[in-house]
C-alpha cells in the first residue's frame, strides 16, 4: 500500500501513518526492538536513527517507528506484514475435567503479556469466548518494559494499569458480564500485580521477589472495571514467584502433576513446575522471542495466514488456508527437524550445501542468523528443563505443555531438534484460563490456590552452574 | 609435537574432548606454554571472533568455541602465572548489581582471555566495592553487562563511580546501546562480544 505523506512536526513515520489510518505493528511499543514496523521509503529526505538520509535510490526499507519525515512531503510502501493484525487465534480451549457446574453465569480472564483471553461459563460450560491483544503492548513487548515503564512514574504506572483495563472492559463488554456473579482473573506475576495497580519494579532485580503474592478480593469497580455490576467480586489467583506466577498456579490446579511430571508453558519467558517425590520445584528460563516471530523477518504469532506446520516435502499448512503470510513458533520448529534429518542442517544449525538463506516461498525465506536465534530459544527451554530436573534428582517421566506456544506444536519435531526430553507430552492447552474460570465458579479455591502457590521451591537457573553448560549443549542440533 | 593446527580446529570446532587431551599431552611432553596460547588457542579464538564479525559464524558457536576455550585455559592458568608471562592488561568484568544473567558476560571473558588478557571475573550482581576491589588487583577497564533493562541503570552509577580516575569503563550486553553508553558517558560499548576484544584492544591501543 503506497502512501503520500505531509510533514508534521518530530512525529515519528508511525505515528503519521496511524493518523492516515494506517496502524502499524509495534509491538515493541515503537523502540526499534522488534523490527515489525518496516517499510519502504520511496521518496522524501528522512531521519532514521538520528541520521539525515535523503532517499535515492528508493525502496530504502526502514523501521517507521526510528524515522522522521524530514522533507515536506514523502512516499512510503507499507508492506501488509507490517500493518496491526488483529489477535486471530487466541487459546481459549483446555483439557481435564470440566469446571464446576454452577448456574450462575461467571467469566474467567487470562491476561497474557501480549494477549488478554475470556470465557463466560454457565453450568461449566463456556458460552461465549473473547479474546484482545493486551493494551499495554504499546508501553514494550515483554514484562521487563512493563516493568521499566510502570517503574518510571506513578503517572506511567496508572497508564499500564488504565490500559489492560480497558482491554478486559471490551471483553467484559463484548461477553456480558451483567448476568454475572463472578470474576475469576490468572495472568504472570507481573501482569497480575499491574491488574492491581501495584508497582512491580522489585521483580525486575535481583532476587526478583513479587511485592505482593496475594491478591485481595475486590468488585469490579474497585477493579475500574465498567462493563460489569459494579459490585462483582473480582478474584485473582496468587503468584508463586517473580517469574512464576498466577498462570501456572491454575496450571497445578488444572493438571494436578503427579511425581516425574513438569508443567511447561513455552513462551518469550518459559516457566516450569515440577512435582517429584520431594516436592514442588518451579522456574523460569528466558527464551526470548524468537518463536514468536520477533527479530525473524519470515516470523509470525499464530495468527490467521500464519504456517503452523512445515512438512518433510517442502509443503506447508496456513492457518484459516490462503496465502502463508509468515511461520509461526510450531512451523520453525519443523523446519529446523526436517531440514537437520534430511541433513540439510548441520549441527551448529548451518545450511548445507552452504547458502546464506533459505526461502520457504519466493517471499517468505530465513537467514542462517536467524535460525542462530531459534537455536537460541530451544537452548533455552532444554537447558531449563534439563536444569530443574538434574537439580531435582528425578527424571521427568511426561511434560504437561501448557499455552498457546504448544498448541500446534509437533512434540515429535521438538524432541527431534533436542528442545523436549525424550518423554510423552500431553497438551493441556490454556490451563492459566481454565483455572481463572474455575476459580470464578468455586470462590472457595482460593484458600486451596494460596496454599498451592506457597508449596513450590523455586530454583534460579542462571545461579545454578549447570544451567550455561546445558545451554550450550543444547544449542546444537542432534 | 603439538599438533597447533590440530588445536585450533578443536577450539573453533568447539571439541571440548580433542581440546583437553590436545593440551593434556603438550604439557606432559613440556610444551611452552606461550607456544600454547600464542600459535594455538589465542589465534583460533581471534579466528572465529572475526568469522563473527564478518557474519560467518553466529552466537551458538562462537559459545561452543569458547567453551573448548574455556576448558583448555583452565588447564593452563595454573602454570601461566609461573610462566612468566607478560600480561597485555587487566580487565574487570561483571553482571551488574540487581542482575545475574551471564551466559554473555562469561562468552566476553572468554572471548577476553582468548584475545591474551588478564580477566578478573567478578561474577553476577556485582556493585561498585566489587568493581573497586578488581581495580585495586591492576585492572584498569572495568567492563559491565547486563540483560534486563531494569538494572542498565547501574551502570551510570559505575561510570560516575570511576570518573576523573584512569579506570575507563566500557559497557554491553542485550539491551544497551551506544546511545546509552554516549548518554551516561561510558568509555566505551559493543553490541557483541567479539566487538568487546575490539574495543579493549583499541582503549590498550593495540592493532587489532
């Protein structure tokens, strides 16, 4: 899509674009991390990154959100792959027993760190499901900048708690919570403590202790909440740690792991529960955000036109059909299992015959430096689960994986590429929701929940020696 | 005879096993131990430094290499000091305070040593006394990492801490910039840890 563009003062090319009407991805929240925002500058004298550049020849590409239109007047080409795509397929489903039959209507809400889901259950059985990209996703793309930014004022601290607010509010709205006679809420620590309008800098350094673990029950307008019964008790299920928290405490109550069994939500953070003979052990590794197609250009989320499964053949399957717009996380996983068996990959993840990329699509190709970020990722998840279990004594016997990371995951490509132990998975699907949920039928859990989450010993990986070792290894290709 | 061309590949390889008996048998038939480091392991490490720089080699296996760095080093460093070995200069290094990710700060010291300095690691969480503590060891470049944005702010505190002294303090890791860097005043950044050996080299001055 070609755009003429007048000059307006110190804005970014982003923002201009968005006052035409044409919302780019930031997922970033516009720092130049994640390089979704690209486009090509065809004509016009532009200021990227601080430097003066005048376009010739064009078809320079740019981060929108680092370039200023210098020049009166400019053109861009804003690529379809960097406009804001709508959350297409968010996890809203989950296995185990049905939640508690109740009459009452109750809604149960997830809030993710890029994406907030809900559910409105009647008889323990959902009636209607919604699901948003989180709000705050324009104050930064992971917890860390949340952190950062709720941290830098009171002022930025109201602006992330207003803005997942509103998020819930549309979801409030668009299920009808005015029937309603409960609100069951699950998300990470930090999501959490922000929902409560609790400042979470203390998680963001060392030991990284949550200010609050609990969380009071309040009503929906305490909450800020205005699309349901101003007096509707809102619950929140307690966190465990910094880095471990609501979202895996309905994990554990959801799945119940028996000894041998680790809880695994694969994500930007990966967190794990492991239950032994001993105990309760939990952690969490930083993969980062390879798989979620940040810092890989062919990279997508699991959205619709995203490949979800790249096969053996060279073809592949999209999701809700069409054109493949890009991978996302379980597609790059099969790629790197197919190209490494049919010794297209060497180790150290380098394509053989040597070449410097290789392209899926005449559009959709991947560098050798960013399968180098991939192998990252799954070095990540390995080391942790590798970690946490040595440190425990036990070997894990089956992985319960958890999330929407997991859901289109081949388990066979995943152990193949040595990101899984050679153990069964079972895919529990979004246990954080199905516990938020279940919480909203049975408000007497919560006294069950708060005891859960004091149980788990948390281990810190990056304190525990094996854990680089295991990295290490685990960035080769077996 | 050492096999030098034989130790180099096993370093660039990452071969932590050929590295180990490579090294093992030179000492037991006395090999010099400068032979060691400047024909064998400090070239392999520069080598797969600038296939990095030149985006021939990616992260995974400049850690592999420096790993079978690390292992061969630590067979030598007790016999490096009675050497007699001349040092080149003395670096610090630490995550700073509030942090403990170091699989980069480790790779950095490697990469370090493997460039033939003396590297004192500090370890995680490391505040201003611990930095200080190195410093009154002969270091004289403090070099600081960190991966979450919450604990960049330290830094500063560093710089300020050094300023006006002739320790220089360079800085890096994930989410640090040079326009951080420029901002708090830091001798210097690197977006990489082979960029790290540039820089040092260039604060000693060194060709590189």
């Amino acid at each position: 899509m070609k755009l003429e563009l007048h000059r307006r003062k110190a804005e970014s090319l982003a923002d201009l674009l968005a006052a035409e009407g044409c919302a780019l991805d930031l997922r970033c929240g516009g720092n130049g991390s994640c390089g979704r925002c690209r486009v090509q500058l065809l004509s016009g004298t532009y200021r990227i990154d601080g430097k003066e550049r005048s376009v010739s020849p064009p078809g320079i590409s740019a981060k929108a959100c680092r370039t200023v239109l210098e020049s009166e007047r400019g053109c861009v080409d804003v690529p379809d792959r960097s406009l804001r795509t709508l959350p297409g397929r968010i996890l809203t489903e989950w296995t185990g027993n049905p939640p508690p039959s109740l009459p009452d209507p109750v809604i149960g809400i997830d809030i993710g760190t890029t994406t907030v889901a809900a559910v409105k259950l009647v008889n323990g059985t959902i009636v209607a499901r919604a699901s948003a990209f989180n709000g705050q996703s324009r104050f930064g793309d992971n917890v860390i900048s949340r952190i950062v930014h709720a941290g830098s004022s009171k002022e930025a601290l109201e602006e992330e708690r207003r803005a997942v607010r509103e998020t819930i509010d549309e979801l409030l709205a668009e299920l009808d919570a005015s029937d309603c006679v409960r609100i069951g809420v699950a998300g990470n620590t930090v999501m959490s403590l922000l929902f409560h309008g609790v400042d979470p800098s203390p998680v963001g350094t060392m030991p990284f202790l949550p200010p609050l673990r609990c969380f009071p029950i309040r009503t929906a307008r305490e909450c800020g909440l205005i699309s349901a019964p101003p007096d509707l008790p809102v619950l929140t299920i307690p966190a465990i740690a910094g880095f471990v928290g609501g979202d895996l405490v309905g994990g554990i109550l959801r799945t119940d792991p028996q000894p041998g069994e680790m809880l695994v939500d694969i994500g930007t953070n990966c967190e794990m529960v492991f239950r032994t003979r001993e105990g309760i052990f939990c952690t969490a590794a930083a993969a980062g955000p390879a798989f979620e197609g940040s810092g890989i250009p062919c990279g997508s989320r699991a959205v619709e036109g995203a490949v979800d499964h790249y096969f053996p053949d060279g073809t592949f399957s999209v999701l809700g059909g069409g054109e493949a717009a890009g991978l996302c996380g379980s597609a790059m996983i099969d790629f790197l299992a197919v190209m490494r068996r049919k010794g297209r990959l060497n180790e150290f993840g380098r394509l053989q015959p040597k070449a410097e990329q290789f392209a899926f699509t005449e559009t959709l190709s991947i560098r050798e430096e960013e399968i180098s970020q991939l192998l990252k990722a799954k070095a990540a998840v390995a080391a942790g689960i590798q970690t946490l279990a040595d440190s425990c004594g036990t070997p894990v016997r089956r992985l319960l994986l958890a999330g929407g990371f997991a859901r289109y995951l081949d388990p066979a490509n995943a152990r193949a590429i040595g990101m899984l132990p050679e153990v069964e998975c079972r895919i529990v699907g979004n246990t954080s929701l199905a516990g938020a949920a279940e919480l909203a039928a049975k408000p007497e859990l919560l006294p069950e929940l708060e005891r859960l989450s004091a149980l788990p010993h948390e281990l810190p990986l990056n304190a525990l020696p094996e854990f680089e070792n295991n990295f290490i290894d685990g960035l080769m290709l077996p | 005879m050492t096999d030098f061309e034989a130790l180099r590949t096993a370093i660039i390889k990452g071969k932590r096993n050929d590295v180990t008996a490579i090294v093992q048998a030179a000492l037991e038939e006395k090999e010099d131990i400068n032979r060691l480091l400047d024909e064998g392991m400090i070239p392999a490490m520069r080598e797969i430094g600038d296939k990095f720089s030149r985006n021939e080699a990616y992260v995974p296996e400049l850690l592999i290499a420096a790993r079978a760095m690390q292992t061969g080093l630590a067979l030598l460093e007790p016999l490096i000091a009675a050497s007699g070995r001349k040092s080149i200069g003395k670096i610090a290094i630490g995550t700073v305070k509030g942090d403990l990710h170091d699989i980069g700060k480790n790779l950095v010291a490697i990469m370090l040593k493997g460039a033939g300095y003396d590297v004192i690691d500090l370890g995680v969480n490391c505040d201003t006394a611990k930095y200080d503590s190195a410093v009154k060891q002969g270091a004289d470049i403090v070099a600081c990492s960190s991966l979450l944005t919450t604990t960049m702010p330290y830094m500063r505190e560093v710089v300020e801490h050094f300023k006006g002294t002739h320790v220089k303090v360079i800085i890096g890791g994930a989410p640090v910039t040079q326009a951080f860097a420029d901002e708090i005043g830091a001798d210097g950044y690197s977006e990489d840890a082979n960029g790290a050996v540039k820089l040092v080299d260039s604060l000693y001055h060194r060709a590189s």
